[in-house]
C-alpha cells in the first residue's frame, strides 16, 4: 500500500532477537566456557553480551575478530590433523582467558570474569575435541567421561575417530604432552608420514640427536664393526610382541616347510636419528648403513616393515640386533 511504513524492530525487541539466536547456536558447557560454530562470529555484540572477550578458532581459515583475544589453531577436520600436539597450547589459553578479567563492558554482564568460546566449522568436531581434552585435564576424567559429559550438554557434537584416538594418546601421556612418549613419537612419525609422502621437507625435529656428538650417562648402542655410536636406549620405540610365525603365513609356499616360531624381536625398532637424514629424505625404504664404516646395519620402510614377531611397525627404522652393541654406563662412585 502506498505510503504505508514498514514497523521498525526496537531496540530491546532487537537484543531479544540476537539472545535467542546466540541460545540456539551457542552452548554454554560450564561457567566462563562456550562450545559454538562459526556463524557465532557473525555477531560480535552478541558475544560481548554473553561475556566473550577470548575465542579459540579451531578451524581452516583464520577469522578477523577487532575487539576480542583470538587464538587460531589451523585444523582440518580429517585423519591427517594433528590436534593432539597443540592440546595443551589450547588448555592453556581456555584457562587463561577464565582467569582473565574482562576489559569490555555488558548490558546483561553481571561480574568482569572473562568467557571464552571454542568454536570451529559446525562446532561438532574439533572444537569438541579441544573442550573433551580441556575437560579431561581439568577435572581430571577419561576421555569417554569428558566426551560423554560434552555429548550430554550438546547432543549434535560427533567428534571423527581420529581425534578420539588422540585423545585417548592424550590420557595415556596423563593430559600432558610429552615429547619423550614412545606412543607421541610414534604417532608423530605417522603423521609426518601422511602430510609429507614425498618425504622432502620434513621437520628436522624428529631426528633424534646424534648420540655421537653429544654426551649422556644412558645407555647406547654402537656399531660392531667400527664402534660408532649409532643411537640411545630412549630411541627404541617398543611395540607390542605379534603373533609369531603365523603372522608370515601368507609367505609360505603350498606343502613347504613352516617357517621357526620367532617369539623375540631380532632388531630394534628406533626413531630416526640426525646421521640418517641424507638416506631417508625423499626416499621411501632403503639399507641403513653405518655413517662411519658403512657396514649394513638394518633397514627403513616409511611405510612400514614386520618385525620377527610378527608385529606390523610403521613407520619403521629398524637395526638388527647382531650388528649392534648395547653399552652402559656404570657408576663407579655408587660401588664404592
């Protein structure tokens, strides 16, 4: 109708319409603590009513958020993401953030505590990987209880298999990483493995010092032939014994003799160590030779190799244990 004027919202009509949508997007898990998705970010002063002063993106791209204090942890939500290495970058900015006191002001704020919000796409999986972990190292529960407690607040989270098998390294490791793990060695190496199969620019930081150029009481391995030293007792990465010889069945020939049960690991399964560098990279298996006499040692299969027992390793850099030997250290002051 011509001439006719279109009602204008008011104001309070306009806070109530933006406090029901940030209701129905995002969810509160516990006191100073939010679980959402990215269409939260679309407004701002809807997070600055609920509290918000710090947001953990957990996400693909980074978001542009004037005002708040934004961590962004770049994260697919697919098998090749390591989550489990920046959990406790991320537990540490939520706790932060709690104990931080808010430097913005709200109509509807009734203390300065600060809130955060953890979000990343649809606000189902990583984000509620990061609030299990966080819930799991806060109030000291397993990864089924924290999961469990998060699924009860938000019924629509669905975290992938992946990062609950992170998680559940993460409880292993007691909600601490731990760098010197064999499990978190081991699950780095697989990582690195997905994200670089062209094995070219690999992160030099999984090489393992050389035991050669520093010192240290532990104990280590040398080579038999010339002595060098080759690599340290914390370099071993233990697997779980296999099922023995009919693990091999299937190299059997028809009517041929069955191969001997091997119960005990003949070589060491290790990490990389820095004298390895100029044979592994770029190249997917190969000979492990001694760097000083070149004497063979063992082999490496970036994807993969079968120990004795049976048991499949992967990544695996393995030195058998008769071209080697195992020298300690004794403490002479503790003999006397």
């Amino acid at each position: 109708m011509k001439g006719a004027k279109i009602p204008l919202r008011s104001p309070s009509s306009l806070w109530g319409h933006i406090r029901d949508f940030l209701d129905n997007t995002m969810i509160s898990v516990e006191a100073g603590l939010y679980i959402g998705s990215v269409s939260d970010l679309k407004n701002p002063e809807a997070l600055t009513l609920k509290g918000i002063t710090h947001i953990l993106s957990v996400d693909s791209e980074q978001p542009e958020l004037p005002g708040f204090h934004v961590k962004f942890v770049h994260a697919l939500d697919d098998s090749s993401t390591d989550l489990l290495s920046k959990l406790d970058n991320c537990i540490q900015f939520i706790s932060d953030a709690s104990n931080a006191s808010s430097s913005f002001s709200s109509s509807s704020a009734t203390t300065s505590a600060s809130s955060v919000l953890v979000h990343c796409h649809a606000g189902q999986s990583r984000s509620a990987a990061v609030i299990t972990a966080y819930l799991m190292k806060t109030h000291k529960l397993s990864v089924q209880e924290a999961y469990s407690k998060l699924q009860l607040i938000k019924p629509d989270v669905n975290m992938n298999e992946e990062f609950l098998d992170q998680l559940t390294l993460y409880e292993a490791m007691n909600c601490e990483l731990d760098p010197s793990s064999v499990l978190y060695k081991q699950f780095r190496l697989k990582k690195v493995t997905e994200k670089y199969p062209e094995l070219k620019n690999i992160p030099r930081d999984i090489f393992a010092v050389d035991p050669a150029q520093s010192h240290n009481t532990e104990a280590i391995y040398r080579c038999r032939m010339c002595r060098r030293t080759l690599f340290r007792h914390s370099s071993i990465l233990s697997h779980c014994v296999g099922s023995g010889a009919s693990a091999f069945s299937h190299k059997r020939q028809s009517g041929g003799r069955p191969a001997a049960d091997q119960s005990q690991c003949t070589s060491y399964f290790i990490e990389p160590v820095q004298w390895m560098e100029e044979a592994l990279l770029g190249v997917m298996d190969g000979q492990l030779l001694c760097p000083k006499c070149s004497s063979k040692l063992g082999s490496f299969n970036w994807y993969g190799e079968q120990c004795s027992c049976g048991r499949w390793v992967t990544p695996a850099f393995q030195m058998h244990k008769n071209r080697v030997d195992e020298i300690k250290h004794i403490n002479l002051a503790a003999l006397k």
